[in-house]
C-alpha cells in the first residue's frame, strides 16, 4: 500500500497529453509508459536490496551516508525538508483541494482546504502508525478502484471518431523525442522509495520490503500503461495530444455529463492519499538524521504515547503549510524535481558501494539481490542523470534555485557537526 500509495498521485491523470505530444503515434506513447515502468521497476530492484541489506528508518538517507560520505545523507535529509518532500506535500494539498471543491461543484478558494488537509493527515499520522497505515490503505483501495472502473469502462466503448491533428512539440529525431517523453512519464513513476522510509517499522522486513517494493511497482506500471491504452481509445492519440485533461475528457466519454465530476472525485481521492502517505513516511528520514546527532535532537524523540517522531511531523507539515501559502503548484513542482533525481541516481550508484564492502557471499543465505546486477541498476543511474540533465535544459532557472537550496546545507551540515564534536569532547 505504502508502494502504491507513493507512486500514483495526479501524474497519472494529467501528464498523459504532454507525453502524447511529443510522440508521433499510440503505439510509441504505450512503449514510452512501458520503458518508463521498466526504469521504475530497476530502481525497486535496487531499493529492495538496499532496504533489505539496511533495513533502518530513514531509506535513502542512511544508504547515501553508508555508501559516500554523512554529508550526502545530511544533504538528501535537507532537501527532502526544504523543497522535495515539503514542497510535494503543499502542491499536492493544492492538487486535491482544487478538485475536491470541483467534484462537488464548488468554485471556493482552495487554500483553506489544501491547509486543512495537511492539518488532517498530520494530525492522523501523529496518534501513530497503526491508524496512519489504515487511512492510507483505504485511500489506496480507492484510487486503485477508481482508476480500475476507467479501465473496465473505457475498454467497452467503440473506436473514437477521428481527431484532426495539431502541431506538436515533438523532435524530428525519434530518439530525442522519445527521451522527452519519459520525463513527465518518470516524474509519474516516482515514490516506490518511500517505502525505505519506514523500513524499520515493517515486520521482517528483509523479506517483506523486497515483495513490497516489486509487487508494489509492478501493479502500478499495470495500471498506467492500461490508463493510457483507455485514453487512447476513448480520445485517440490527436484527442489526447490536444487536451490538458484527459482524465476528465475520457471519463466525459465513458460517463457522460457526470464524467468530469466523477474522476475530479478521482483524481482528489488519489492526491489526498499520496498526501498523506508523504506526511507518513518522510519523518522518519529526520528522525534518524536527529538520531545521527546531525539535526535538532527533539527530532529523535518519539512520543511518549503514540510512539511516532511527532516534532519531525510538526516541524514539515508547517513548512509545507507555509510553502502552500506563499507558491502555486508549478512553481513548487518545477524546483523539487530536479533535487529528487539525483539522490535517485546516488542511490542507485549506492548499491555498487555495498555490493563491493558485502558481496553477496558473505550475506546470510536467501538474502534479497537486485536482479540483472550490475546492468539493471546502471542503467537506473542512467536513466536519472537523463531526467536531471532534461530538467536543467528545460527549466534551468528553477534547477539553479534548486541548485543553492541543496548548497545552503553544507554550511548547516558543518554546524551541526560542530557541535557534535564539541559535545562528545566536552561530554555533554
């Protein structure tokens, strides 16, 4: 559910046209969704083995501190604080308080909305795991349901009348328009990492984080490329390069008038539980940063009743409040981007750090190992150099600001280790 829940959110039901336009025809637009799972199942791959050889809270950040060097960690830590995780939570909320007030016909502004869900899910996730866990499947169950009634429903519906095409923004080179077209497919693919993220808090989990992951991945990569097959049909490839909704069009087609309200009902289902799954997971990166003695040390306490990092909580969920409130959508999702891919990337290389320190030999018998080792996971490397050298070419005012948030960390980063050193010397 954690795996799910990560990965689909609004991507699925919006960045289909952007990908339509830059192919040329339906069967190249279902082989990019394809490519774009397969990339997304070698980075479960290699997710699986690192959570599974460092079954910690925190995921990504304890393998970049193992693996390099405790500033890469600190450096992930912060920027999923400051723009990634943060930043994804205030869009997010602003996604899912645009189309909850449209599924219900309301034309209410929707800040007090997008605030009041993060207040919601916060305060859920606060009182602990077990009740955190149990909203999250539920939203899961729904979103997954909703995106399988489209498919049921849209696979019954004739051939579309013929769309008259339209200038698209395509390349004449079939390889570089191919390669444009995975990036929005990527940006749909992301968050199987943050299952890594509560790793510690998962039974058996050498065993249980693996399955989660691959399961997790694969049903997702179903269910995309099967979505964009329905769009396909219902609108046809010129229709669905044409339209910045293509959820709502296709669902207009298979419902009728009610259409449009139903998947606006859809797609606020599927933002709140990618919401809350943020606020869930990315806690416990800060909590093991303040545990590492390299970040506030409230941070590393539990609560004393529901046993959850509940400062570390606090502490995002006001800067994500803060976030909503002062950027809009785009200008939070163009800056995030960027910063995610390459500690993707890091990541990936990790598994070749630990791959030499403890070769397989000298793990316990049935340990996890990623499949295809060493070509799948260096090609998951590959593939996110390519998405963060495609967003410095196409946004590279918003990669620079990323850029100097993740510097403004290595200052912070001596700070705090400063005053590690001095307190273990002076035996504080």
């Amino acid at each position: 559910m954690v795996v799910i829940g990560g990965i689909i959110g609004a991507g699925i039901f919006i960045n289909p046209y952007i990908v339509a336009q830059r192919l040329e025809s339906s069967a190249l637009v279902l082989g990019a969704w394809i490519a774009g799972g397969l990339i997304a199942l070698a980075g479960a791959f290699a997710y699986a083995e690192l959570g599974s050889l460092i079954p910690r809270a925190g995921g990504q950040y304890v393998y970049l501190r193992r693996a390099f060097h405790p500033l890469a960690g600190f450096l992930y830590g912060w920027a999923l604080l400051l723009v990634i995780e943060s930043g994804a939570i205030a869009a997010v909320a602003i996604t899912f308080a645009q189309y909850a007030l449209r599924a219900v016909g309301s034309t209410a502004q929707g800040t007090p909305l997008a605030i009041a869900a993060i207040v919601v899910v916060s305060a859920i996730n606060y009182v602990g795991i077990r009740p955190g866990s149990r909203v999250l499947n539920v939203f899961v169950v729904l979103k997954v349901a909703a995106l399988a009634a489209l498919i049921l429903a849209g696979a019954l519906l004739p051939e579309p009348e013929t769309v008259a095409p339209r200038a698209t923004t395509s390349t004449p080179f079939p390889a570089l328009a191919f390669g444009a077209a995975l990036v929005p497919i990527m940006f749909s693919y992301g968050g199987w990492q943050q299952a890594n993220y509560v790793a510690e808090e998962i039974r058996d989990p050498e065993r249980n984080l693996p399955r989660a992951l691959i399961a997790g991945t694969l049903l997702v990569v179903l269910v995309y490329v099967l979505v964009n097959a329905i769009y396909l049909r219902a609108l046809g490839h010129p229709g669905l390069a044409q339209t910045m909704t293509p959820a709502a069009d296709a669902a207009a087609r298979v419902a009728g008038p009610t259409g449009e309200r139903l998947i606006s009902l859809a797609i606020a289902i599927s933002t709140f539980g990618f919401l809350h799954l943020c606020v869930l997971a990315a806690p416990r990166v800060y909590y093991a940063m303040a545990a590492d003695g390299v970040f506030f040390e409230g941070m590393a306490r539990l609560h004393p009743r529901f046993r959850t990092p509940a400062l570390a909580i606090v502490v995002q969920s006001t800067w994500a409040i803060l976030l909503a409130l002062t950027g809009s959508y785009a200008q939070l999702v163009n800056y995030v981007v960027w910063a995610d891919w390459i500690f993707f990337g890091l990541s990936g290389a990790a598994l070749f750090v630990f791959r030499r320190r403890a070769p397989i030999a000298s793990r316990p018998a049935g340990s996890y190992r990623s499949p295809g080792y060493p070509v799948v996971p260096a090609l998951f490397v590959l593939a996110a150099v390519f998405v963060v050298t495609s967003v410095v070419r196409s946004s590279p005012a918003q990669a620079g600001l990323g850029a100097l948030l993740l510097a403004t960390g290595i200052p912070v980063y001596g700070f705090w280790s400063r005053l590690r050193r001095d307190g273990t010397a002076t035996g504080t």
